[in-house]
C-alpha cells in the first residue's frame, strides 16, 4: 500500500472517530436528563403530575441554558418528549382519549431525532393513556 | 433549361427538408423528461376515464399535441392559456414547471397502469432508464393543472385555531421543485412522488399505521383537513373530491406499499399533493405556528419566517430542528431582529438545497418563470 493511500486511510479513520465522538458529546449533553427520563419510564406508580412536572424541568432548562450547543441538545430533547406532556396538560383534569394518545404519539415519533428517547417516551405514554 | 430545371427542382425540395428537418428538432425536443416512444402520459390524458383528468379534458380544451415545447436555449417561455383559477397570484406558472422538470434529478420512478378492473401495475425504472414516459407539453399542461387546481382548493381552507389557509405559490414552488422538480412519478424509500411523502406525513393526514393501533382507524392530527376538502364550497376543490372521498378506506396508505396511489398520473398527483401541501399546512399551523405563537406572539405574524420555520421542518431533523430554532434563536419582535432570524435560517441545511435547486431552476428558465 503506498504512503499517500495509508495517510489517506488514516485521515478518514481519524474523521470518522471524530464524527462518532461529536454525536457522543451532543448526546451526553441531555445524558442526566435521559437518565432520569429512563428511571420515569421504568416507575409502575408514575403519576400524570409528575410526568408533567418533568416536562417543564426540561422546558426551563431549554429556556436558561447559556452555552449554545447545550442550549440546542436541550431544546431538542424538550421537543422529543413535549406533545406527550401537552396531551396531558392540555387535558388539565380530564384524561386525554385513547384516541388522542394514539394521535399524539404519531406526532411525537416523528418529532423524535433520538431512537432511544422515543422508546422510553413511548413506554410513559402507554403507563399514563388510558387503555383501549 | 437544364439550369431552370435544377433550380425549380432545388425549390420544391427545400420545403420537404424543411419539414423534415423541423420534425426531427420537434422530436428531439418533445419530451423535457423521458423517452418519445414511451408515450403513457399522452394515452392516459386522451383515453382515462379518471375525474380529473376528464375535467382537465374539458376545462382546458385539450387537444392531442404534437411537436415539442420551444424549450430551448435557456428560454423555456411556451404560450400558456390562463386555466381561469381564481387567485392569479396563487398559481405557480406552467414556465416555472416546465424548467423545474428541465433540471436533471437522477430517482428511481414508477410508472403506473391501471388495470380494466382498476387494479394498479407498475414498471420501476432505475435513474439512468432511459425508456421512461415521455413529459410532454401535455404532460406539463396537466401538471400545472393539477397543482394550481389543489392550490386553489388550499386558499382560504379553515385550518384549526380559527385560521384560514394562505399558500405562498413561491415557498410551495421552491419546495415542489426541491422535493422532486415536479416529477411526480419519482419514488425512493425516503419519499414518494411530487411532494416526496413520507409515511409520517400519510398518517398525520389521513389515519393511523392499523399495526400502532391494534387493527382500529384512528385519524391523524391533520385529517380535518381532507375533512374539510370534502365539505369544502370552493369549486376548485370539486374535481378533487374524487381523489380522496374513499381514503378512509384505505386504512393506512403506505407510501412505500402502494406506490401508485401516491404517483400515478391519473389520481397519484393529485393525492400526493393534497398530502403534500397538507402537510406542509399541518406543520405551519399545528405544530410550528402554534409554539411560535405561544413562544413569540409577534414573530408568528410575520408569514415569511412562518413558512421558513415550516421549510426547515422538512430538512434532515424534521419538525424538532425547527420547534428547537424557534428557542435557540430567540424570536426579538423588532423587524431588524426578526430579519437576522431569518438569514440564520436560510444557512440551514434544507434552506440551502432550496435555494441552490432555485438558481439551476432560474439559469434554465432565463427569465421565463416569474417566481424566480
């Protein structure tokens, strides 16, 4: 293998290590975020306040956040968990409807960026939304 | 004599290889996209039975053409007889239409028969075929029909909120032209036919994938707007009803499945831009215009900024990157402000393959597509 093949090689590996840790460092940004969206998830006895409480947490973190790349993966992890937690508010007292948990799941999937987040989304949906 | 003779015979044949000749730069010329001898569209639009079609027939005096369509040169200017749609302003131009199907997109397209019993066949051809249907004029006159028609049907649609729909014919061109330049029977697994639809945008619009909801139709968020096409007074929306009275139907319209539902000349056009444009409403108002207007009650005024936050809910991080700008940005009432906002978001990825499919759009019109 020539020399400028290797370089070339080497160049393209370092960019791709590169490119890996940048998605890395984007995701770690929200990482204690997901992590307790995780714990949220995995709760038998998690209740509609709570669930919306988290909601607004994320939604003032978005708001406060002053360094713009941590500004950016807050508001878009908000964006990936809202529509469940307007579903709830908007409804206030009264449980949304099977249906319109179903319809605000579509939208909320393909608001999602993160295959992750949807999934533990989705699972607090299914905890919540009344069964059909 | 001789030499007479010569010179009369050199007359009466100057105007046969005229002819000739002029017939062989027609034929060279005949088809913007596909080959002359694949002459589908031309057989559809003189022989389908399908409503649109039919109307278009009637409506705008369709006659079989032959001969080409003066495009040439950079000039694609053609004489262009006015379809009598209410809102000049709204309509994209045919000029416009026909320099977007000029541009060289290299998409796998699907070209769709009906059956006698209304069943779809399909041909798939790679995007180096060459033996694909022929975009004659016709085939132009009949696309500029058909979106200008589901344009119309658009202006002044109640959307939820108490807002009724404005299309700006610039920002649906622009998207149109980088979605799929107009040709309608493009088709890959990231998007199906004119507006490029994806199977969020089909069950936003119409209902639910049936294996989300254990078998039940459950309409989407956006489905009051099929609804309210189907209940819609506007004349221009009568020859669209057809299309779409029976989706509910469908269940759930894969675009992936069932690709000419969504590309067929007869009625795939015009679903695929209900859909499309629909869509496009539904994120405007639904989900972009309704945080803007609760995040920033002044900048949702501006129509333009509304339209580029819905543009760039089209690019590769979807709606969220633009739910996400319209906090990372700041959305400042003062119109100094709001025009920083505004440049920063044309540097956004989808904006700017907009933008670049816009100027190889205006170097083939020259200055024959007033949108540009």
């Amino acid at each position: 293998m020539s020399t400028a093949l290797k370089l070339f090689f080497s160049f393209a590996l370092f960019f791709q290590i590169a490119m890996a840790n940048s998605i890395e460092d984007k995701t770690n940004l929200v990482a204690a975020e997901k992590e307790e969206l995780a714990k949220l998830a995995n709760r038998s006895d998690l209740t509609v306040k709570e669930w919306l409480r988290f909601v607004d947490d994320i939604d003032a973190k978005c708001s406060s956040e002053t360094v713009e790349v941590k500004q950016t993966a807050m508001c878009s992890f908000y964006y990936e968990i809202y529509k469940i937690g307007e579903l709830f508010a908007e409804a206030q007292d009264q449980k949304p409807t099977w249906e319109q948990c179903m319809r605000a799941g579509v939208t909320s999937d393909s608001l999602s960026v993160n295959e992750s987040t949807k999934k533990l989304v989705n699972r607090i949906a299914v905890k919540l939304c009344p069964k059909r | 004599m001789f030499a007479t003779d010569n010179k009369e015979m050199r007359s009466s044949l100057i105007l046969p290889i005229l002819i000739f000749n002029l017939s062989l730069v027609a034929e060279g010329n005949q088809c913007l996209q596909g080959s002359p001898n694949n002459q589908r569209f031309k057989r559809i639009l003189e022989t389908s039975d399908s409503y649109l079609v039919k109307e278009f027939r009637a409506s705008t005096g369709f006659k079989p053409t032959q001969g080409g369509l003066g495009c040439s040169g950079g000039n694609c200017s053609t004489v262009t007889k006015p379809l009598a749609l209410p809102g000049a302003m709204g309509e994209i131009p045919k000029e416009c239409i026909q320099a977007s199907l000029k541009r060289k997109v290299a998409q796998t397209s699907i070209e769709c028969k009906q059956t006698p019993q209304g069943n779809w066949t399909y041909i798939q051809h790679s995007g180096r075929s060459k033996s694909t249907p022929c975009f004659d004029e016709s085939a132009v006159d009949y696309t500029h029909y058909v979106t200008n028609k589901v344009i119309s049907c658009f202006q002044g649609l109640p959307m939820q909120n108490g807002v009724t729909e404005t299309i700006d014919p610039t920002v649906l061109y622009s998207k149109l032209n980088n979605e799929s330049g107009f040709n309608f029977t493009y088709s890959y697994k990231g998007g199906v036919g004119a507006g490029q639809l994806t199977g969020w945008a089909v069950q936003e619009m119409n209902v639910l994938d049936p294996s989300r909801t254990k078998g039940k139709t459950v309409k989407g968020g956006g489905r009051f707007i099929l609804d309210n096409i189907l209940a819609s007074s506007n004349p221009q929306c009568a020859g669209l009803k057809p299309v779409i009275e029976n989706d509910l139907k469908f269940k759930y319209h894969s675009p992936r499945k069932i690709n000419c539902e969504w590309t067929s000349m007869e009625t795939g056009l015009a679903r695929n831009l209900i859909y499309s444009i629909g869509y496009f409403s539904f994120l405007k108002h639904q989900i972009i215009g309704k945080e803007l207007k609760k995040r920033a009650p002044n900048a949702y005024k501006d129509p333009e900024l509304l339209n580029l936050l819905t543009l760039v809910g089209y690019g590769p991080l979807g709606a969220n990157r633009a739910l996400t700008l319209i906090r990372t940005l700041g959305m400042g009432s003062s119109s100094a402000y709001l025009a920083g906002v505004k440049s920063r978001l044309k540097t956004e990825v989808y904006l700017k393959n907009t933008a670049s499919k816009m100027n190889e759009v205006k170097r083939i019109a020259g200055n024959s597509c007033r949108l540009l």
